[in-house]
C-alpha cells in the first residue's frame, strides 16, 4: 500500500471502508433527570466479571451495582451531560446488534454468540440468596471495630504415641530429675549421719537442757535428756566386706593357639564348639579317662568358673576341675592361684591380705545389697573337693582356710544360706585331709591367724560359727579357738584336754569388767561373749572326776547367770539388743540346768504337810510328793 493510500484512507484491497464506519453511532441518553427536576440519581451498570467472580462477589457478600447520589444540578448549567451507553441501564432494551463490534479487516462479529453479559445475570440470579435471608457482611467493607471473631476452625485430634519422641525426652527429663533428688536426698542422709556419730555418739554435743524444758515440759524433757543420753540407743552398727561388688572384672581370651595342634581339643577353637563341648559333658568325660588339656586351658577354666556369669556354662567348667588327675591339681592350686580365684570373685585387698587385721566401718546401705554369690559357692566346693589332692601342701591349706573363715564375715555372705553350708563343707573337708602329723602344728597357725586378725567381739563369734563342728577334729578345734577369745589367751590351743574346761574358772571369768552391767555396756558385746561361752562350756568340764562337785559349780554359775540377767532392764523394749542379750543369758541357763548337770535338780516344794520332809544341803527342805510314785512311800526325792 502507498503512502497515499494509507494518508486517504483506502486500501488496495477494497475490502477495508473508512475509519469513520468503524464506529457506529451511540443511542441518546437517557433522561437521568426526574420531572421533578430533584436530585440526580444514576446506576451504574454491573461489573463485567466472569461467573467464577461474580459467584464469589455473592459470597462475600459485594454488590454489583453502585448508587450514585449527588445535589440537583442547575437546568441553566453549561456542563454536557457525558454519554453512556445506553446498554450500561438497568431495563435497557438494546439489542445484542446494538454492541457489536465490526472486526478490524472489516468482517462482521458473529451474531450467533450469547450475550456475555446476560449469561452474567443469568449466574448471578442462581447464587442470589432466598429473600429471607440475611447476607453476611463482607470482612474486607466491615470496620474492624465491629467485626464479630469467628468459630475456632476444630483441630484434628492428636494421637499420643506410646515411643514417640516427645514422650521419651519428657520420660529423660523426668528420670534426670529424679535421679538428681535421690542424690540430693543421699547427701542430707549421710551429713545427718556423720552429725549424730560425730557429735552425739562421741559425746561432743552438749544438750540444750533448758530449750528442752522450755519445750516439752520439765517431765517429758527429763524423759527426752535420759533417752538421748544412753549411749546405746546412737550406737551405730558395725560391718565388713570381703567383696567389692561394684568393681568391675576383666576376663581373659581363650588360649586357641594351645589347642590348634590338633585333635579334639580343635573343637574349642570356637566359641560356640568350646560351649557345645562343655554342655555336653564330652569335656569331662576325656578328662576323667586321663586326656589332660593343656596348662593354658586349665588355667582359663579356672578363672572362667569365677566370671563366668551364666550358671549353666560355669558349672560345666567346674565339673571339668573336679575331674581333673591328681597331679594336674597339685600343679594348678598354689598359693598364688587361690588368692587369685578369690580376687576374680571380687575380693578386695586388704581382704585377701591374711596378715592385716579385719577393720570393721559404719553400716550403710551396701549392707543390704543382694548380689550373684553362685560363682563363689562354686569355688568353695570345688575346694572342698580337691582338699585330699592338695593336703601335702600345708601352706596352700591354711591360706584357703584363712580366706573361707574371712569370707564368712561378710555381712551379706550371712545371707547366703547355700554358701554358708558351702564354707563349712569345704573347711571340714580341708581339717579332715590335714595328715595326723601336721594337724597340731597346721591347726594352731590357722588359729592364732584368726586370733590376731579378728578383734571384735561379735566377729569373733562370726568366725567360731563358720566352723564345722560334725566332726571330733573340727569340733575340738571349734572349742579351743572359743576359749581362747573369751580368756584372750593362746595357751588354750595347746592345753591337755583334761584341764581344758573348769567351771570353777567360768565362775571367775564372769567377775571380769565386760561382764558387768553399766550404762557404758555393750550388750552387742556381752551377747557374743555369753555365746562364745556356751560353745566353750559345750557338754560340761572335761575333767569329771567328781559329779557331785561339777553339779555345785554349774550351780554357782548358774546363779551368777541369773544374776545377770536380771540386772539387765528392757523395760518397754526401750532397745532390742537388751532383749537379746537376755535371751541368750536364758538360753545358757537352761541348757546348763538341764543339759549339763549330770543330775536333774528336783523342784523345791514350799508345802510341807503334803509327805514327810527332808533336810538338804545347806538346810534345805525337800518333800516328796504323795502321787511321785515309786517305793513303799511313793518315790524318793533327790538331794538338792
């Protein structure tokens, strides 16, 4: 096309008209004025959005028409009214012809297409809400002010899992926070300890008499001073440990390289061939037809029936020992190897030091602690079964004995009734395999041992009850080593048997100072003592030459006895080791009148018109009952 063209208008073509008849001529006005001439009011047309908007403009609550308000205007005003189209009015006629748009190269629209704005009204009618019912008032026009806060949307209910993550750091929190008050708790416990056996126990804190009477009552704060001032009722408890239950035990690796020559020892190469073997018993049953395993081996069975924490595994280990030839347990069992099997079983030091004494501590709360003591009764027997194999060894021999009687303190070994009975097997069976020749020399080692390192009086009891007595040898030993701690004298291991036991001494050893009654006795003491004289005294004095003369000294004692005892008060049960000692007093008393007296001393009847009277020892009177039985007269009476 030229650019004359273009200027004009015209186009080459022909098809394009002028740009004039592009346009086509918009209808009147409308009379927006009323006859009245008030005030102007005007519509504008809806919104020309889509159906999707014009359905949310409902929802909101938005109008689609706006309403135009304004002053009347003067008729004499020289301002033209703008052109609207005509359209654009509600209740406007015009046709869809009225609106179409001829296209730019001169084609026509297609009239065939919907009104676009009709389908818009159309949508808007079905979203319209009922006539009744009131629209909500859009959020975005309403002031803040006078908006209403809406329903809280409901959450989804929260499911608590039993592992979840929350749930085990609060279960952390709350076991650290425990713990830490079971700390604190154990710290106040133990300063109040230390306060009351500093301070009370020892007598270093002076009482605040007049505070207590001011308080109390001078009555009730005589009461209180006389309580706290016996030295009894703060006496604390005294114990010891031959175990140290919180060390940790190291355990060694099986020799392999002493059984890969070959053989069946290759079987045990393997951890699980070695238990396969052992459970099995295929172990033992070589060992007993003399198929020996090798030093190494031997010596990690030894060490494993001490650490070996499954009861199973380490009672076959123990059966493998116990079948073992006589010259391979000589070999095994030195003196070096029985120290070291008790020091594997948790032993402490100074524990296993024979030559230090027994230092007794405070009781606390690892008194009461229960541990695994199966791999200890395992050693004791095995002790107490190769004893005969190892008796020509007397050093070996008294140092295992040492070491069971100084197991057998242990507070929580008290306990064990099955390792118990386990010690006093094996101590029997070591006594017994002594040779004849070497048993005084053996015997008085072991107990001058026992005298020298054990200086408490209730441990010392402890110890004489460790002992077997169902045996004469280990019966008299028994007897010896109890007289010796109650005279504090050796010489009784080596007396004559015949001079052994006098009651006449007994009467004398009860005048000494800690059988006497005072407020600084110790009736822990005293009740060890009565007992440790009640298995001195045993069947009676081993010189009984004259009966009559023993009978009048057991009498005597029994008298002082008596005495005793009712110089004790436990009145109220005000403290049980009173009680206690009593009872042992009693216990002797009886046994000694009916037991020990060669002749059962007959009741005195104070009524005498029952049968004729006869005059005793020292004036005495004695009368025989009329239903006593026996005789012409019935029975006759014993001399008192």
């Amino acid at each position: 096309m030229s650019g004359k063209d273009r200027r004009s208008g015209n186009s080459t073509t022909g098809r394009n008209g002028s740009i004039r008849s592009f346009f086509k001529p918009a209808p009147p006005p409308p009379q927006w004025l009323d006859t009245n001439h008030g005030a102007i009011s005007s519509t504008i047309a809806p919104l020309q959005t889509s159906p999707a908007a014009a359905q949310l403009h409902a929802e909101a609550g938005i109008q689609d028409t706006i309403t135009v308000q304004s002053t009347p205007l003067s008729t004499d005003s020289s301002f033209t009214e703008p052109s609207i189209p005509s359209s654009s009015l509600p209740g406007s006629q015009a046709t869809a012809q009225s609106r179409v748009v001829p296209s730019s190269d001169g084609e026509e629209s297609d009239d065939s297409l919907e009104d676009p704005f009709e389908t818009l009204r159309r949508q808007r009618r079905k979203i319209e809400p009922a006539s009744g019912v009131k629209k909500a008032p859009s959020i975005a026009t309403t002031p803040p002010s006078l908006r209403t806060p809406s329903a809280a949307v409901e959450a989804p209910p929260v499911r608590n899992y039993r592992f979840s993550l929350e749930n085990l750091v609060a279960q952390k929190e709350r076991d650290t926070a425990l713990e830490k008050e079971k700390l604190a708790a154990k710290a106040l416990h133990e300063e109040a300890t230390r306060e009351i056996t500093t301070d009370f126990r020892n007598g270093e804190q002076e009482i605040d008499e007049a505070m207590l009477i001011e308080a109390f009552g001078e009555v009730e704060a005589r009461k209180l001073m006389a309580a706290l001032k016996r030295k009894d009722a703060w006496r604390v408890d005294k114990s010891w440990h031959f175990f140290d239950l919180e060390r940790g035990k190291r355990r060694d690796l099986f020799p392999r390289h002493a059984v890969e020559g070959g053989g069946w020892e290759a079987g045990l190469v393997t951890a699980r061939g070695r238990r396969q073997m052992f459970l099995s018993g295929f172990v033992m049953d070589m060992a007993k037809i003399d198929a020996v395993l090798p030093d190494e081996a031997l010596s990690w069975m030894l060490d494993e029936v001490c650490l070996e924490t499954k009861d199973e595994l380490s009672f076959a280990y123990f059966r493998v020992l116990g079948a073992l030839p006589i010259p391979v347990v000589e070999q095994q069992f030195t003196e070096e190897r029985v120290s070291r099997l008790f020091h594997l079983l948790g032993g402490k030091d100074d524990a296993l030091d024979t030559e230090k004494q027994v230092v007794l501590a405070d009781s606390g709360g690892i008194d009461d602690q229960d541990g695994n003591f199966y791999n200890a009764t395992l050693v004791t027997t095995l002790f107490g079964r190769i004893a005969p194999y190892i008796c020509s060894n007397t050093a070996v021999v008294k140092k295992t004995c040492v070491l069971l009687v100084r197991l057998a303190l242990d507070v929580r070994v008290a306990r064990q009734a099955q390792l118990r009975a386990s010690i006093e097997d094996a101590l029997a069976e070591l006594f017994e395999s002594i040779p004849d020749d070497n048993w005084a020399e053996v015997s008085n080692e072991i107990a001058l041992n026992l005298i020298t390192t054990i200086l408490d009086t209730p441990y010392r009891l402890r110890a004489v009850n460790a002992l077997p007595v169902h045996t004469p040898r280990t019966h008299l030993f028994r007897r010896r080593l109890a007289l010796s701690y109650l005279w504090d004298d050796s010489s009784y291991l080596t007396k004559p048997y015949a001079d052994l036991v006098r009651i006449s001494d007994l009467e004398k050893l009860l005048a000494r100072p800690q059988y006497k009654i005072t407020k600084e006795t110790n009736y822990h003491d005293l009740k060890a003592h009565i007992s440790m004289l009640d298995i001195a005294i045993d069947d009676g004095p081993t010189a009984r030459e004259d009966h009559g003369d023993n009978d009048g000294e057991i009498d005597i004692l029994v008298e002082r006895l008596r005495n005793l005892f009712g110089r004790i008060n436990d009145t109220n049960a005000q403290n049980l080791t009173r009680t206690e000692a009593k009872d042992t007093i009693e216990r002797l008393n009886f046994r000694l009148r009916f037991a020990v007296r060669t002749k059962v001393k007959t009741q005195l009847v104070v009524d005498t018109d029952t049968g004729p009277e006869w005059v005793g020892r020292d004036g005495k009177v004695q009368t025989r009952l009329p239903w006593a039985g026996g005789g012409e007269r019935g029975g006759s009476a014993g001399n008192g």
